[in-house]
C-alpha cells in the first residue's frame, strides 16, 4: 500500500491492464445506451414525444404510441406495489421484532429462496395456477357483486391487470423485505428499550421508532421494488393478456412495455416497427434507471442519517 | 384507565397477529409453487425428460436434453467471457478505484445491474443478430454475460474489500511486488467469496428467459454450431407453457422442475461455499 504502483514496471502493467477490462464495463454500459438510442431514431424522427401519449398501436398502418403499454407497466406494478410493501414489512417486523430465535433464519431463507425462483417460472405458476384461482374466486364474485364500480368491471376472462399485479407482488416481496430489514436493523437498541422501559407495548415501540427512523428507509425499499417489478417481462407477458387497450378495470386484460417487446420483437418486420419496439426499451431503460438511481440515493441519505444518529 | 389499559394490550395483540400473518403470507406461495412443481411435473418427470430430444405434439415421450445443453452452453460461453473481464474489473475497484474513472465505472456497474434483462436482449439483437442476420448462440451469450458481469464486478469489489489491509501490508513488507500481492495473496484470500458471487451470477443467468426470446431463439433439435438458434430450458418452459395442447403442459412443468432443480444446485453450492470459508 505504501509503494507506488509506479516504482515497479509490472505493479503499473497489472494496474493498467486491470483498468482496461473496468474500462471494458464503462464501455459496455455506454453502448448499451448508444445502441438502444441509435436503432430507436427512426421511431424518434417519426413520431417525437407524441409516441409516448399515443394510444394507438398499429403495426400494419405502421402507427406506434407507447402509451397502453406504459400505462399498463405503471398500474401492474403500483398494484404489485399496494400488495407486497404492506406484507414485505409486515414480515419484515415480524423476522427483526417478534419471532424466536429459532424461527428468524428459516422464515428470512424461505422469503429470499422466492428471489431465486426464475421469472417463467412465475408465469408458468400464473398462467396454470394463480389466474383460474383469482378468476373464479376472486374475480368473477367481485365483478358481479361489485360490477358497477368501472375498477371491477367485467367480462372475467382470468389474465388481467391484477393477476399480473398480484404475481409482480409475489416476485418483489423479497427484495422489499430484505431492505426494510437492514433499514429496522439501524435502528439504535437504546430507544427501542427507552420505550418499553417506560412502560410501551411491542406495538407502540414499534410504532414510534418505525415513524421515528425507517419510513425513508421503507420508501427507498419501496421504490427498489417498482424498480424491480417494472423491468419483469415473463411473469407478466404469461399473466397481462395481452391487448394493448387502456381500460380503467383491474379485471381486464391490459399490456406492458416489456411483454410488448417479448412478444412482437421477432415478428417485427419493417425498420419503423423494430425501430418503435426498441423506442419502448429505451424508455423502460430510462423509467428503471431514473427509479433505481432514486432508490439508492434514499437509502444512502437515510443510511447516512442513521450513522449520525439522527 | 382500565380501557385504555385494555385497548393498548388489545392493539398489541392484535397487530403481532397481524405481523406473523404476513409472513406467513409471504412464504405461503414459495410452498404453493414448489408444491404444484411437483404435482404437475410428476407425470413426465422421468429419465427420458433428460435424455431425449422434444417430441411433436400428441407423441408421447420426448424430453428437454437439447436444451439443458443449449443453456449450459450459453451459460458456459457468458461465463467464459464475463468472469475474466468482471473479476478483473472488481480487483481494479477494490484495489486501485479512487479516482474519478472509479466512480464513473461504479455508476455504470450499478447502471447495468439494474437494467432489466428484457432490455440486454435488444442489445444483443441489434449488435449480432440484425448484422449476421441470424440467431445464435453466441448473441444469447452476449446478453446473459450483459447480466453476468455488473453482478460479479460488484461481488469481487466487495469480497476484496473484506480482505484486511493487514493481509496486503505483510506481503508488501515481506517485499513482495504488489501486483503478485493482489493477485496471490489479496485474491488468493477472497476467492471462496468470488467463487460464490460467480455461482450465484450463474444461478441467475441460467433462468433467465427473456434476453434468449429473440437472440437464441429456440430451437426443436441439437444445436449445430454457435451461430445458429439454440435450445435453452427456459424457453421451451415458456414455449410449452403458452401452447394451447395438454401434453405440453406437462412438459413446461416437468421442465421447470428440472430448470429449478438446476438453479438450486447451484445456490446451494454457493452457500456451502460461504459456509466453508466461515
């Protein structure tokens, strides 16, 4: 450490030549983004900023706006969202604050083994399992009972909005939990304590140090979750339906940019339909990094507040 | 007094029930899938499943062998080109990252992380698949190493990280180069845990579907050459799973099981790794 690297020809080779392949990283990311820009330009020249408020999808007049298919990934995952950050931190506090000792390790393995499970496999579940289970239990009932609301209208036919909802919810849970429980973990023990020494409940010290110290942390979970859920393609290309309309009902099929993309990239004939395609992907590229970036600067702010015990 | 007494151990009750509930509604559904693998995989979960290539529809039989070596292929050439650029990459950041680069590639580590892999398939596409004019396996293995490699940089980085400046400083004042220090003494001493990031990397490539969608492209026989379609386990789950006959249920879920079965294999050999090393 204290030698510089410059005193040795070969110490300074090694450095340089690691420094060519982190290089090689920046590159790569830096082509990623030149490539999905460059081969969305005919899109871009055609149809400008309209594209992304346009409803029409039209491959064989050669029309193309984003707008179902951003509208559909935004809605799946603030249902995912609405599901899994209530259960995630539901577990959360439940692993950190009351479970014994014994069960904290399994409970927290089992959730972070529905991490390793790959995504088509979700959507072989969705399409087999979750789908005729939501349908003839959860939806048809609703839609008859509930109808008149335009959030719960009917025709049920099973792949909708809310079973890709529900499965995103499924496949986020774990990344949620695991951040709350590092944001609860930073909780100083002192307070926890001071509360229950003066006479507080579980709840109530819960409810105090939580409001007190982890609601950033819990948003920073949060928006890494719809950073997650945002880019998920299978599961929800398996579940979504599928039809490019914009419908106010959670029980009608809807679509996303990333099964959009999973669907009709190798059908896409023609330079404006792959070019358009690819205009989406830049724009979820863009959507996640935005999101994701976010997410990481909360949790650091919030990290940082802790460490200064704030 | 007495109710309020009341109602705060009320609530107290009340909310734990609350909070164990939840947890149990989050590990219920990894049950309900496992268990509905293995019901619904039961019936073409047999040896031919690994052996055979895949049977037209209606013909009983047939298995998904072309596309465990299909993945293992891809796999195996995004590893061959993603671990030497990822881990050389992570001992520049944990060993000489300070400056301005450093940061600048840690953005673009942290940047790719979260791409989502849908979009590493447009990458691939557009840089192999539209100038050869073909599917292959080669530009399925670009966009898994797209995913491979900011995973494994960011794992190396942190398992140098963990090496104790001590251990570097007594190879240096035994006069040892600095190059051979990291490279034999400070890797040396972190490589349980790069071998592990680099298994759980692979875990993670080996089910990913959606990047192959368009750049392997699938393919109902042995695969011929690396720039030609190639079978790959996910897809044919995905494939199987979307068609409308019965026979091929059965097989996406026979197929899943074998595709979790070997993502399994692999986290668990990772976790035995970091069990050893502590």
């Amino acid at each position: 450490m204290t030698r510089k690297a410059g005193d040795n020809p070969k110490d300074l080779l090694f450095e340089k030549t690691t420094a060519v392949f982190a290089f090689g990283v920046l590159f790569l990311a830096f082509l990623l983004f030149a490539l999905l820009v460059r081969e969305s330009l005919p899109a871009i020249r055609k149809f400008g900023a309209a594209f992304l408020v346009t409803k029409t999808w039209d491959p064989v007049a050669e029309s193309f706006g984003a707008l179902p298919f951003i509208y559909g990934t935004l809605v799946s995952s603030f249902i995912a969202l609405l599901i899994a950050v209530p259960l995630a931190v539901g577990s959360a506090i439940f692993i950190n604050e009351f479970a014994p000792e014994w069960l904290k390790t399994p409970v927290a393995f089992l959730a972070e083994l529905l991490a390793a499970i790959p995504s088509v496999i979700y959507g072989l579940w969705g399409i087999f399992v979750l789908v005729p289970v939501l349908r003839d239990w959860l939806m048809k009932p609703a839609a008859s009972y509930l109808g008149f609301l335009p959030l719960f209208k009917g025709p049920v036919y099973g792949p909708s909005m809310l079973a890709a909802g529900m499965l995103l919810s499924i496949m986020i849970i774990p990344f949620i939990l695991s951040v709350s429980r590092e944001v609860l973990a930073t909780v100083p023990r002192l307070q926890k304590e001071a509360v229950l020494s003066l006479g507080g409940t579980h709840w109530e010290m819960i409810r105090i140090v939580i409001g007190q110290h982890c609601i950033p942390g819990i948003f920073g979970a949060t928006i890494l979750g719809l950073g997650r859920a945002l880019g998920e393609t299978m599961a929800v290309t398996m579940v979504i339906g599928n039809r490019p309309d914009i419908l106010l009902s959670i029980f009608q099929p809807g679509y996303s940019m990333a099964a959009v993309i999973a669907n009709e990239f190798t059908e896409a004939t023609g330079e404006l339909y792959l070019s358009a395609l690819v205009e989406i992907g830049l724009v979820l590229f863009l959507l996640t990094f935005v999101v994701n970036f976010a997410a990481k600067w909360i949790l650091k702010t919030m990290v940082s507040r802790a460490a200064r015990g704030l | 007094m007495h109710s309020i007494a009341f109602r705060r151990r009320a609530a107290d009750r009340v909310t734990r029930v609350l909070f164990a509930l939840s947890a149990i509604a989050v590990i219920l559904p990894l049950f309900l899938i496992f268990f509905d693998l293995l019901w619904k995989g039961a019936r073409e979960l047999k040896w031919t499943l690994l052996a055979d290539l895949p049977h037209p529809v209606g013909e009983p039989g047939g298995g998904i062998a072309n596309g465990i070596l299909g993945t293992l292929t891809i796999a195996g050439l995004a590893m061959a080109g993603g671990i030497p650029m990822a881990v050389m990459a992570g001992i520049y950041l944990a060993e000489y990252g300070r400056g301005k680069f450093a940061s600048m590639v840690r953005f673009a580590v942290d940047m790719l992380a979260g791409v989502p892999s849908i979009i590493m398939g447009i990458f691939s596409y557009v840089l192999w698949v539209l100038p050869m004019k073909r599917f292959s396996a080669w530009a399925a293995a670009s966009a898994l190493a797209m995913i491979f490699i900011p995973i494994v940089v960011r794992t190396t980085e942190e398992m140098l990280k963990t090496v104790p400046a001590s251990v570097r400083e007594a190879a240096l004042a035994l006069g040892i180069e600095r190059w051979k220090t990291t490279l034999f003494i400070t890797v040396r001493t972190a490589t349980a845990g790069i071998v592990t990031g680099i298994l759980l990397a692979m875990a993670r490539i080996i089910g990913e579907t959606a990047p192959l969608l368009f750049t392997a492209l699938g393919n109902q026989f042995w695969q011929t050459g690396l720039d030609q379609p190639i079978a790959a386990v996910p897809l044919q789950v995905f494939n199987y799973a979307i068609s409308p006959y019965d026979d091929w249920h059965d097989k996406a879920w026979a197929g899943a099981v074998a595709l979790i079965g070997m993502v399994l294999l692999i986290s668990a050999g990772a976790r035995y790794l970091t069990r050893v090393k502590k």
